[in-house]
C-alpha cells in the first residue's frame, strides 16, 4: 500500500480528534479578568508529522497569536533500535509502519527529518515575523513495558560526519551507532553509553539494501550488527535538550529539504534553542507554517559527526504573531532565525543566508557541496553587525567595535548541507536597555496573577490558570505545579522589592498560561 | 642613536639589578617543613622586553620548577593615547621611548607585541612541556597623575580585521581607535568606550609617514584626530582579563613574529587564558624561553576587528617543568598549547599546526596569505580526537562521538595569520577521573598550611606563606590577603567535610607560595 492510502485512512480517523483545533476558537477563557490564550494538544502521529519535508502544505493545526502548543516532536533514528526508541509507543510505531506494501510516511525526503505540523497561525503574512517561546521540553518516554520509563537516544556517526574518511582506524568510513540512556541524578541530567555498534548493510520492506545510513526509518536488524557494550563507561553526557529543526515555510519551493538550514530556520542545530529560549523566524508564506523536529538530547557547537543525541521529545511552544507594520527595531529588517534569552542574542550565520534562491534551479543539491565555515562566518559577521546597528541602535563603528571585544562566534554545525556560525552578544552589557528590572509583583499581578510571599523561607509564589511557579529568592530552580525546575534566571531583591527581568515576567507569564 | 645603544645603557644598568633573579637561588625557603618555591619579580622596562619577536635569544631572567614570576606586561597599543597609557609611567615611557634619533626599543619586529622575557627555565630540554598557572592578573593603573587611579585601553579596528574594506559605511577601509575605561561596580569589572577616532596618517621621529596602523610604538599626536565622546553609551562590556600573547620559543627560526600563534603558542587570543587557566606549551629549545605579553581586558571569540580591548597588566605565573621522562597520557604527545581550568580542557587548533615548518623558507610571510577557519577546524578537530583517545584514554569511535554529543567548537580569532578554533571538553562528563575530589583539610594541611573554619559563619580560611584565603563555604567569591577574589569554583561540604576539586588544590597551594 503507497503513502496515500495509508495517510487517507489516519486522516479520517484523527479529523474527528483534531476537529477542535483546525476550528478557530476565540480565546474566551478568562482569568483574573485577563485573556488565556488557547492550548492545543499536538500529537506524533502519521496524519501530523512529515518526513523530510518543511515546505508549503496543509496544516494539521491552525493556532492563533498567542496560543501555546504541546508539541510532540519524534527522532528520525528511533529505528537504529526498535525495541527502545519505537516498540510499545502507538504514535512512533504508526510513523514509522513499514511492513512490505504498507508504508505509512512512504513519502520520505528530500531531508530525513520527522517532522510535526505544519501549524497555521491565523493572519499570518510574508514580513511578519513570528516568535516561538519554548516553555518546556520533556523526554518521551520510551513505550517498551521491558525498559520503562526510561529514554533513549541515538548518536550516529554518519557518511555526512565531518571527519568521515579520516579516521585514523580502519575501516576508515565505517558509521558507527552509540545508543545513550538518559538518567538523572537529582540535580542534572545526563546521558551515558549504553552500547554501540557499526553500521552493517540493512534491507528494507522494500528488498532495498542500504550500505550506509542513506534513507530515513529503515529499522536496524540488531541479527545483523555486533554491539559492544564496552562504551564511554563513566561518561556522563550533560543534556541539553532541544530542537535542533524548527522552521517556517520557505516562499522559494514548495517541498524543501529538512537538512539545510537557512533565512526560514530549519535544522539550524543549535543547542541553544531549548527551554527557556525564544526563537523569531521571518515569515515568508500566508500561515507561517510552522514545523517542529528532530529533539536532541545532547550536541556540542559543529555536531562534529554528523548528529547529535538523537531522542524523543515532547515541548511547550507558545505562539506569537508580530505584524509588519509593528515589528521593533530588532525584528523589522529579520532575514535569519534569531535567538533570545534570559542573557543573550543569538545571531545565526550560514554558509548560504538563502541558499534556495542563491544556488538557484539546483539549490538543494548544490548546497551539499559549496559549504563552508569561512563562508558562514562571513556571513555571521555581517548579521551581527547589521543587528547591532538597527537592533541596538549603534553606528557601524560602535558595532564593530562591540563584535572583537565582547561578541563570541562559534560554529554551529558543519554536517547540515549549509553550515552554520552564530555569534552570542550578552544582553547585559546594555544594562536596562536590554535587562529591563521589572517589580515582580507589579508585573505579574498586572499581568493577572495572584503573587504570594513567604519571609519565613524568602519564597514567592504566582498563580495563574491553575498554575503556580514558586522560587526562593536568588536560587537558580524553583518548582512549577510541584516539580522542580530550572530558572531562566534567579528571583532578585532590590531595595526590599523582588524583581526580575523583563524577559523572565514575560516568559513566565506564557508558562503559567497553559491550560493543562 | 640606533637600537643597540639604547639598549646597551640600559643593559649595563639592569645587570646589576638582574644579578640575583639570573644567578641559580636554590628553593631553600620552608614553610611548615615544606619547601617554598622562589618568588621573582620581572618589571616591564626596555631592558626585560622585546618588541615583535618570540624566538630564541638571551634570557632576562632564569628560574626553577615551581618558581613564580610577577610579571609586568605592556600594551603595544598604548602609543594610541599617550597621555593616558604611557605619560608618568617609566616603564612603559621607557619601553615606547623614541625622540629623535633616541629610540628605545629600536628593533621592532617582525611582529607587533611588547613581550616581557625571555624567561629561561633550568633544565628545560626540547620534548618537556611547560606548565604556566596563571595565579593573578591585575589591571596597571595609568602613570599619569591627572588621570590618577584609573586603567586605560584600545580597541583598534585595524586594516587586518576581518571586515575592513568590506564596511556599509564610508570611507570603507577606515581604521578605527576606541580608548576604553576599565571600572568596576564592586561585583562585576567593566569597560566603558571614553571616545573613538578615525586613524589620519602619522609621522614617526624619522620622519616616516604612517598611513595606517602598520607599525608598532607610533605615538598618535592627538592634534591630527578627531575625538568622538559619543560612543557606545551605557554599554559596559565585560572585563575579561586574559594575556593575548605566551609563547615558549620554537625551534624552527631564531626570529620569530609575535602574531602568528602555532605549536608554541604565542599570540593565540582565547580570553580563557586568564586567572585560574593553567596553559602546557611543548618546549623545543633548551631552557624553554617563556615570553609574555599582549594583555587584553576584553575580547569575544574571533577578535574580529583585529584588537581586544589592548591594557596592561600585571600577573603572577607559576612555571613547571614536566620532564619527557614523566609526561602522562594527556602531555606525552603535546604538540599544541593546551589549556586546563577548573572545569575544561580547552585544545587549540589553528589553520596550520606547525606554519614554521609546513610553509617553508618564507614562512613567516606566507602565512597571512593562506589561512582560513576551515583549516582550523580541521585541525582542531583531529588534535582533540587526539586529546580524547590518548589523554583519555577513550577509543576512536568513543572520542569521536564525544565530540560530537558535548565538545563545543569555537572560532578563536581570524585576524592573527595563522586562524584558530579551539575545542572545549567538559571535565565534568568525566566524573572524578578528571575532577577528583579531595578533602579539603587534609590536602592544604598536607602541603603545610593551617586549616581554619568557622562554624557559625562556615567559613574556611587556609594560611601559608605569610598569605591567607577564606572562603565561605558554596560562595563563588572568596578574600585572599583581604582583597575580594572570584574562586575558581566554591568549596562544597561533602559529608560533613569541605570538599574541593584537586585542581583547586592545586591551584591554590600555588597561589599561596607567593612571596610578598
């Protein structure tokens, strides 16, 4: 059976569940007097994901400015192995359906990437620029009753890895497989090597031999493969969860390679966009279009080779529509996927700022062979400076000046077709300018919350929408709706007053907004 | 008067003051039983420096394993406002002295760096490796009484910056000089933009013209510029004290520009090279012939104009000597500068490892003709390949997968001839096998100092040498002698004992054998 028979009969069955999402739906609800944005649910599924492909398309969820969405975002290499990372989880196992004729997801390409959605924001337009908070990320658990509760993820050293063919062991081109087991210790998370392997020529449904890793969601014969057990022993990995793609619809094509990154996001492949960061994206069709996938549990800057930790993740995402005719100075001229934070700017470069319409007819294949650092520091360069002068409202000098001496470039992949430079610039070297103090009472009482205070244990508390985010003053966790967590920032006191950032009020206030 | 006069005069009168420092001082002084090593001082006058070259020559000063060195280095970008980093003060008016025919430091050349030494280490042969801790680093405050206090320092976007020529402004091969104001908030230093000026041309006392920046010491009569005090208002940048430039000599040339880092190290700007970094440079010439300088109080990864905020300052160095005899398995094969902190391995790459060697006879010319950051990271990418498998003991597939899943890759600068990235290896991943614990009491009183605590304040305090260090126990900052210091990490309770890492041991009992 071909990916549309199979496509056809999840949609019908999931039309009815997700009927109250594609409908527009005012944001009635009401707290304190105040709006509560809607919150929809986005499950993995074959009717919501789609493999290898962020270009134009139908939605599976409109939203409206403002709305947050849960998220579940699922790796591509959970075939790598079955019985952790698909067996047991009805969502993965539907994806990833592959049993002589009946393939669901049959349609994989041009990327490789699992990707969920296209979500339509209502009104969106090309020169809007839309912002997306991520506001939480959790690990999925795994679905096998053998090894519960726990999550695995997949680092492979792939055919596109950097240092591919120059091992100094033979075989000097081999691919090999880590499989990690993240855990905790109470305090950080961290992921250790459960076992390794080689890749070992693999066999399709389709009677298709895949020597390397070259087709997405072929599910490894461990009969085939030697695992050695022997790996990283007493590593421990810190995580550092996120999403290594998120994009918005490119104007230039209608189906788009997931593994380049570029103007419209993508696999941009920056551990920085976790929990806690917010992402602002250029809108370039009617929607946005927004897509979100391939979690990683783990990854350092230049994802050396080829990938990260690999794994299953389900995330909080709110929403925000900006329209053109109201974009700041920092968002009115945004070409690229720019990052925020609590303490930063982050200033994505690539080797092509818009390969689809720079490499022309052949775009998606040439960019596989034109990359290169220099051109994307090149290019980071220049976005950082163009950034200092119509963000933070510097002459050209001032900016260039600011770039040598406090401005970090780092080189964020070199395995993604179009390789990445980002360059970080601290928020607090503007001062209130960029880390506005706000009263924390004031702010979220304003915003509609009911703020608490205990001197006995220097704890405040916010409720908002059922929910309630406590922190003592000055530590870096606090606790939301019961389960630890970390601050983007500590809670300060200034002159008796508990205050925060302007970015933390406002991130916290689209936490507490989720209805649960 | 030519250079060798000038410096002959002051030779014949430094020898005196050299005598002792040059003369073999047995470590005979005891500390509680224990033996302290010998303290030197190296002011910073045109007798201790050379101007431009890191190779082979005549040490200033000789010392043994262990012996610590407080060592004055000078700006070579003070010429930029006179009136501010040179007038008052008579080291570095002696250094930039240049009055008709009278010019200090005549021979300057082939690079550009004002480097304090050579120090001579006893008994370094080539194939030992050179330990640096860096134990101290303090801003010079300027000489000049009507700017009393106060420490200065210059950013200059100079013709060798990575955007020169290529600016949206014109004229676009401008070269502009940023004076900055280093301050201090009591918590956090800062640096403050005082004005800016546009280069003009710049006629030395032989009458030479002087374009642009391109050559060293040239005083910039100040009624040729045009001062801009508007500039970069309410931004304070971060205070990142490091030394720009270390190199022990190579063996490869007997004159050798201090701009290009390599194997030896010499000017490779990581701002991680600061208090607290401990830096390993492969010796290969006898005696190991350290020289510093280039000290900068703020710098981003990349240096992109060609500057950091250039200062002058005044650190304490600890030097040891690692025999080949007795090298582990993370310095048997070092052929790069390696840095260690409390929490990181950092390794070097740059667009050639060995330029000396690998660009042949005109070497020192081609190099600013064929780097590139792809180069260097290819470089550093195998060199902490290397870094993983040998010095941690880890299989080529582990380190490979390490490297992608946690290693962070940055670009280190692009303006120095030879570009660099560097490798940032997490020490936390590797458990106690690379930050080991130790019991606090027991390692300080060991080495003999006195261990104090105060229960109700829990405050540890630790005394040698005439020198005391308190902490607090979880307290990022601790007093040493008095002073409020920044620790290289807190002291933890562990079981009822204060526990710190033996890189903080090890540190510290350094820190605390100055001799005042």
């Amino acid at each position: 059976m071909g990916k549309r028979t199979g496509r056809k009969v999840c949609l019908s069955l999931s039309a009815l569940l997700a009927f109250n999402s594609l409908a527009y739906v005012a944001n009635a609800d009401t707290n304190n007097g105040s709006t509560v944005p809607k919150t929809h649910y986005l499950a993995a599924n074959s009717d919501n994901v789609r493999w290898g492909n962020i270009g134009k398309g139908d939605p599976v969820l409109t939203v409206n400015s403002g709305d947050i969405v849960t998220v579940e975002a699922i790796t591509h290499h959970s075939g790598d192995d079955y019985e952790r990372m698909i067996k047991g989880d009805a969502g993965v196992e539907d994806i990833f359906h592959w049993e002589g004729d009946d393939k669901h997801e049959a349609d994989r390409g041009p990327g490789v990437h699992i990707m969920t959605g296209p979500i339509a924001v209502e009104g969106a337009e090309p020169g809007d620029v839309l912002e997306v908070k991520i506001l939480d990320m959790k690990l999925r658990p795994n679905g096998n009753e053998e090894y519960a509760g726990k999550t695995y993820g997949v680092n492979a050293a792939a055919n596109w890895g950097y240092l591919y063919g120059e091992m100094v062991e033979e075989p000097k081109t081999r691919e090999v497989v880590t499989i990690y087991e993240m855990d905790s210790d109470g305090v950080t998370d961290y992921a250790t090597a459960l076992y390794s392997y080689r890749w070992t020529p693999q066999t399709d449904p389709d009677g298709k031999v895949h020597p390397t890793i070259d087709y997405p969601g072929v599910i490894v014969d461990h009969d085939t493969i030697e695992k050695n057990f022997n790996v990283l022993e007493g590593v421990k990995v810190p995580v550092r969860l996120h999403f290594g793609t998120m994009a918005v619809a490119p104007k230039e094509a209608d189906v788009v390679d997931s593994v380049p990154p570029s103007y419209y996001g993508g696999n941009i492949d920056d551990w920085r966009v976790t929990e806690g960061a917010t992402m602002y994206y250029p809108v370039s069709v009617s929607g946005a279009l927004l897509t979100i996938g391939d979690p990683h549990a783990g990854q350092g800057d230049s994802e050396l080779n080829g990938t990260a930790i690999e794994t299953s993740v389900t995330g909080d995402i709110q929403i925000t529509l900006h329209k053109k005719a109201n974009l700041d100075n920092k968002l009115s001229e945004l070409n690229y996927p720019l990052l925020e934070n609590e303490n930063e700017w982050v200033v994505h470069g690539f080797s092509y700022a818009n390969y689809l319409e720079e490499l022309g007819e052949n775009a998606q294949k040439d960019i596989y062979n034109n990359s290169s650092i220099d051109k994307a520091m090149k290019d980071a360069a220049n976005k950082a400076k163009a950034f200092l002068m119509k963000g933070m409202e510097l002459s050209e000098d001032e900016a260039y000046s600011l770039m040598s001496v406090s401005t970090d470039f780092g080189i964020t992949q070199v395995v993604d077709g179009n390789w990445g430079v980002h360059a970080v610039i601290g928020k607090g070297q503007f001062g209130e300018a960029e880390q506005k103090t706000v009263n924390l009472r004031t702010s979220f009482e304003g915003f509609g919350a009911k703020v608490g205070w205990q001197t006995a244990t220097q704890t405040i508390s916010i409720s908002y929408n059922g929910n309630t985010l406590s922190a003592v003053i000055g530590a870096t966790t606090g606790t939301y709706n019961g389960a630890t967590v970390k601050l983007t920032a500590p809670v300060q006191l200034k002159d008796g007053k508990a205050v925060v950032s302007d970015y933390f009020a406002s991130f916290y206030q689209s936490v507490l907004s989720k209805t649960n």
